[in-house]
C-alpha cells in the first residue's frame, strides 16, 4: 500500500529546529511584540540563518533550499505555534517569491528569488494585490501602469501590504487597462529605494500584530520594462501572465492553512495542560464531560485540518490538478477550525482566558485572520463551488527541478 503518513528523518529533523526555535526565540518574546506591534528582526534574522525561513522552500537553483511543500507545511506549522505574528513577519517574503515563481522569467527568478535566498543577507519581499477599492475583488485595480519609454510608469495605492515599505523587492500588480478588467492586469517587481515608491500608513491591527502592515503609495514611479514580471526585454511574454499565476497560487493556499494549523495546536495544547492543572468542583476540569468534549473536538478539527493541507501540499507537489478546490478547501476550514478551536481554548480558561496574562486570547485574536487574508472564507466557498460545478478549470502546478516529492 503507497499510501504513507509517516515523516523522512529530514523533516524530523527540520521540524524539532523549527520547534526548537519556536520554544527558544518566539515564545519567550511574543507577548512583548504583541504589546508593542514591533517588527522582531532578531528573530528573521536567526530563521534565515537557520534556512527555516521562505528561502527553504524556493528551488536550489536560484538558492533555496528546495525543501518539498510537506516539509514547508511542518516549518509554517511550528513556527506559527511559536507565535503567529512572528511567524508571518518570518514567512511574509515567501508571497512574493511565489508570485515571482509563478510569472518570472529564468533572469528574474535567478536575480529576485537569489536575493530572498542570500544566506549572507536577510532581504524581504512584498506582495502589494490589495487596494483600498479592491479586495475580494482582486482584479477590478485601480493601480495604473502607464507605458513610457523605456519602462513604465505606476500610480495608485496598495492596501494592507505585509513588509509594504521595509520590503527590499515589492511585487506590485497593475492594469494597463482599466478597461480590459482582468485582462488588463500585469506585475511588476519594485526595488526598495525607487524613487515614487513610498511606504504609507502601517496599520494597527486585531493579531498577528508582530508583522509589520501597511499601505504602499505609488506616484508616478517609473520601472523598467525587464521589471515586468513574465515578459522578456523586448515585450514578449514567458509566462502565464498574472491572471494565470493567480490561478497558479491556489496551490500556496495549505501553506496558509497550516499557520492556522499552528495557531489551533497552541491553543488546544494550552487549553489541556490548564484542564488539567485547574481543579473544580473536587477534580480537574479535564474530567468533566463539557470540558473534556471540548477538548476531543478540538483535536479532531486540528488532524482533519492538517490532513487537507496535506493531501492539497502533495498534490500539488506531484502535479496532480487540484481539481475539487484542494488548496481552497484546506484553507477554509483550517481558517474556520483555527477560530473555533481559539475559542473554545478560552472558553476553556474562562475568566482567564480573556486577560493577556495568559495567552489563550492573543491565540484568538491572531486566528481570526485566517478567515479573511488570502480569499477570506467566502471566497474560499466561492471557489470550491465553482469548482464543484464545472465553472472553474483546474491546472496542474509544475514543481520547480530541485524540489522533492514529500511523503504523505
């Protein structure tokens, strides 16, 4: 029988580093980086020197470590069970390597993915999709690329960029057309320091407020043409385009997931070892029925949710069309999972579960944004759906050479 859920000794290992981590560099100091919505460069810094940041799972020949898709699952898990904020300001950069991977040309994958994956340098990347008047509606942009010799120009506003501002490389996308819709729509890669590119307000936020958020302001920012991603120096295009790469991105959708994975697993772990220690009524509250229940669903959720982002990791992975929603489905409900298992984990606590000396609510605060970043939880629906129906194609997605088929 083929079928195995086991582990390879190299993801054993990588995952007790990223544990390891998690327990020595993350848990210590993520009250404070909540408290004071500071960026933790220290703590990117050592991930990238460790490689158990993004760069692990960018291909070797531009790099990176060239870890399988399960094994980034294990770091984003474990990481994101260290702190989630955290863990998203160390992971942040792997978007838009994504986005670069998905579009680039050979000279911009080996220029933009080789600098992500510089062990002597931590450099971050942005991925700038959202705007103030388009979210859910991700093509309808009104960022506008105007061509001029040479290049092009940008001008308009991109909302709730994680690293927008402090990235080295921004991907920005655009239209050439307003007119054209999706049609229109094309990226770009900013280098940080181009003049006409400026950081704009950084956002205060419900969780995961170690990361650093805010908007980036394009006026009238001139980029070369080679910086459009996809297109060689005379204009022909090399890739799928950015519509095409959008498509391509449902398979990033398990990596999402499986930081809510983490976030889940730290609360019910939390959760347990309290039930145990707290005693009512004579005994500990993990002997009583409505706690112990509580505690039996939680751990099923967070399996069935890890199991989904798997089976769409490997499928992906082995360039299996993910063709029922896959990736979307191991998202949605990890997302949904991660919220009700983050409450249940205060409810559990009770009265103090709802103050910051224990971390139960900051769990809850951070899981809620898994129902809503990268497709909130009704897009999610919405896709699977059209799925379902046969509105919506699926493509297989290439695995990069020097990528390895994970088990699972």
């Amino acid at each position: 029988m083929s079928l195995d859920f086991s582990l390879t000794p190299e993801q054993e290992e990588i995952r007790n580093l990223a544990h390891d981590f998690a327990v020595n560099e993350m848990r210590p100091k993520a009250a404070y980086f909540d408290e004071h919505e500071e960026t933790p460069w220290d703590a990117m810094k050592k991930a990238h020197d460790l490689g158990i940041g993004p760069s692990a799972g960018f291909p070797v020949e531009y790099g990176g470590g060239g870890v399988d898709l399960i094994t980034q699952m294990i770091l984003s898990e474990e990481l994101s069970w260290g702190d989630a904020g955290m863990a998203v300001a160390i992971n942040a950069s792997g978007l838009a390597g994504a986005g670069i991977l998905a579009m680039g040309t050979e000279e911009q994958k080996k220029k933009y993915i080789g600098m992500l994956s510089d062990p002597a340098q931590l450099r971050l990347g942005a991925m700038g999709l959202t705007e103030p008047n388009s979210g859910s509606d991700s093509m309808a942009l009104e960022t506008l690329a105007t061509p001029v010799d040479g290049g092009y120009r940008l001008n308009g506003v991109k909302q709730f960029c994680t690293n927008g501002g402090i990235a080295d490389i921004q991907v920005v996308f655009a239209t050439l057309d307003r007119s054209l819709g999706a049609a229109g729509v094309t990226a770009f890669v900013v280098e940080k320091g181009t003049p006409g590119m400026s950081q704009g307000r950084k956002e205060r936020k419900l969780g995961v407020r170690a990361s650093h958020t805010a908007q980036v302001i394009f006026e009238d920012c001139f980029v070369p043409a080679e910086a459009r991603l996809g297109y060689d120096r005379d204009g022909n295009a090399t890739g799928p385009g950015a519509v095409g790469a959008m498509m391509m991105l449902e398979a990033t959708r398990p990596m999402v997931a499986a930081g809510a994975i983490g976030i889940a697993r730290a609360a019910f772990e939390f959760a347990r070892d309290y039930a145990l220690e707290r005693q009512q009524f004579g005994r500990p509250i993990a002997k009583q029925e409505a706690v112990a229940f509580k505690l039996a669903d939680m751990a099923t959720e967070i399996d069935a949710a890890r199991l989904l982002a798997w089976r769409a990791a490997w499928m992906a992975a082995n360039q299996i069309p993910l063709a029922r929603g896959e990736g979307s489905m191991a998202k949605l409900f990890a997302g949904d999972m991660a919220m009700r298992v983050t409450v249940e984990a205060v409810q559990i606590l009770g009265g103090y579960g709802y103050i910051k000396e224990y971390p139960v609510e900051r769990f809850m605060r951070d899981a809620k944004i898994y129902q809503i970043w990268e497709g909130t939880a009704e897009i999610q629906r919405l896709v699977i759906s059209r799925y379902l129906l046969g509105e919506r194609r699926a493509r297989s997605v290439a695995r990069p050479e020097g990528q390895k088929t994970p088990v699972g």
